[in-house]
C-alpha cells in the first residue's frame, strides 16, 4: 500500500457507522470533512462483535471511540484514510520551507509555499494602504478642533435644574425652555437672576 499523507494535521471520525476523517490546515486551523464512508451491513456487524468483546457484554459501544478504532483499524481503515487523502488533497499543499501542510486560503501559488514563509505581496501591499489610510485619517482627527464652539467659560450643567431633562449644552433646555444655569429668583418682581446675584436685575431688590 502506498504511504498515506497527513500525518499529524487530521482527526479520525471514524465510529462503529463507518469512517470519516476531518483534516486541518496547520496555519488557519480550518477544516475538510472527508466524505462518510459507511460500513457494509456485514462488515458493521463484524465490528460491534469485536467491539463488544473487547468492551465486556454491558458496555456502552457508542461510547468507546478509542475501542472502536482498535476494532476498525487495519486494512479496511487504511483504505478508508488513503480515499479521504485523496480527496482532500487537492485542497491541501505542503510547504518545502517550513514543512506544513496548508490550505488554499494559506498557499502562495506564485512562488509555491506557505504564506507563512512568502507572504502574498498584494495582500500585504493593500493592508499597508488601508493602515496608512487609518494612520492619515487619525492624524487628520487629532488636528481638527472640535472644542472651539463649545463654551468652557460659564458652569457646565449636567441637567436642567427646572425640569431634569439632560442638557444638551448652550444656555437654554430644549425641553422646557429655561435658562440651565442655576437661578435666583427675586422676591419682589419675580424676575429670575443668576445664581450668586446679591441684587435683581429687573428692581435691585436684595436677593439675600
């Protein structure tokens, strides 16, 4: 029989329904399932009875995978792995450099090895664009002032102290109107004044 490939970048499936292998890229980690191969009926009654012997008449065979590929292993499950090789192998190459087997997502083609070792120029030359790009766009961002129509001079309110809705900024609440500075309110005239006003604006009456 001819050696098989894939040595250590697959898991056996296999169960006492029948094999299957799934193979993984050692770069990415993603994987091929092989196509189902189930047992024929004789062939899968063979292999519950020495399973079961194996396992003792009250054992759960399901169960047992490590039992289960000790009773399929041999020329049937060899052939089973070679046809699963077969046909994942197109989808898999190894890379002369590092030794690796990768996928077609990691496989340079132009200079045949893994992106590992010979990254993909064009790919790599439209990450440094869209990083320059980001570069530019934050140092664009850091020289715009944004600060300059805010007023930093009077008392910044939180919530407007009239009717609690939150304050959006400038001198007036959106909600109800009123002035967001805290107010004094003149107890002759009524008139509202600033907070800390020792006389009204409107009379000059003492505020207190």
């Amino acid at each position: 029989m001819a050696l098989i490939e894939f040595t250590d970048n697959y898991e056996d499936l296999s169960t006492d329904q029948g094999f299957q292998f799934k193979f993984m890229c050692e770069r990415c980690g993603n994987g091929f399932l092989s196509e189902f191969r189930p047992f024929t009926a004789g062939r899968a009654a063979g292999v519950l009875r020495a399973v079961t012997g194996l396992l003792g008449r009250g054992s759960a065979v399901a169960n047992s995978a490590y039992e289960i590929q000790r009773a399929v292993g041999g020329p049937a499950h060899d052939r089973a792995l070679q046809e699963a090789v077969a046909e994942v192998r197109p989808h898999f190459h190894q890379c002369s450099r590092c030794g690796e087997w990768v996928c077609d997502v990691c496989w340079n083609a132009s200079v045949a090895l893994c992106e590992q070792c010979a990254p993909d120029t064009q790919e790599e030359l439209a990450a440094m664009q869209q990083e320059a790009r980001l570069s530019q766009l934050r140092e664009r961002v850091a020289e715009t002032d944004y600060s300059s129509q805010i007023n930093v001079a009077d008392e910044a309110v939180v919530v407007c102290p009239h009717c609690g809705a939150k304050s959006t900024g400038g001198k007036f609440c959106n909600e109800c109107g009123k002035p967001l500075q805290a107010v004094s309110e003149c107890p002759k005239c009524g008139s509202e004044n600033p907070a800390g006003a020792r006389f009204c604006s409107e009379c000059g009456e003492p505020l207190g």
